[in-house]
C-alpha cells in the first residue's frame, strides 16, 4: 500500500474535479479524499495499491472535462490506513 498527495493547479473549482476524483478513486477502491483549497487549487490523497493509485494520478492529471489542469505537485508520503473516499 502507498499514499500520495497531489496538488492540482489550474481551472479545477467549479468544473466538477472533487467528483471526477471521488468516482475515479471510488472505483478502483481506493481510500482518501479530495479537498478545494483557498488558494483555487485541488488537493487529493489517494491510499491503496501501487498500481491503481497511480493509475488515478493519471486521470487527475487530465482532469474531467472544463477543467484545465495546468500542472500537479506530487509527494510520497507514509500510508496511515484510510478507509473510504470523501470530498472536502
């Protein structure tokens, strides 16, 4: 198991992203959530295995469609176990 945290820059308020990301995660079974930031960002932390984390990360990059991801800060970090995926 892995946990990563990304940073979602770009037109990702208001154009349905947290959903995308909740659906994404949902169905790969992943746990975590997705959160607005003040700033205008979207960030998201994703638990589960390798593959199907990266596989979301992937699709978070793109983003659903009015979205305009201009780019995405990763970081590693150390599982903590997470059950589910929520929107913030």
């Amino acid at each position: 198991m892995i946990r990563r945290r990304l940073l979602v820059h770009g037109r990702v308020q208001g154009v349905g992203f947290r959903w995308f990301v909740r659906r994404a995660a949902q169905s790969r079974s992943l746990a975590g959530w997705a959160a607005n930031r003040p700033d205008g960002t979207v960030e998201v932390v994703l638990e589960g295995e390798p593959e199907t984390v990266y596989s979301v990360d992937r699709l978070v990059r793109e983003g659903p469609r009015g979205a305009q991801v201009e780019r995405v800060e990763a970081a590693d970090e150390e599982p903590e176990g997470l059950t589910g995926f929520g929107t913030r």
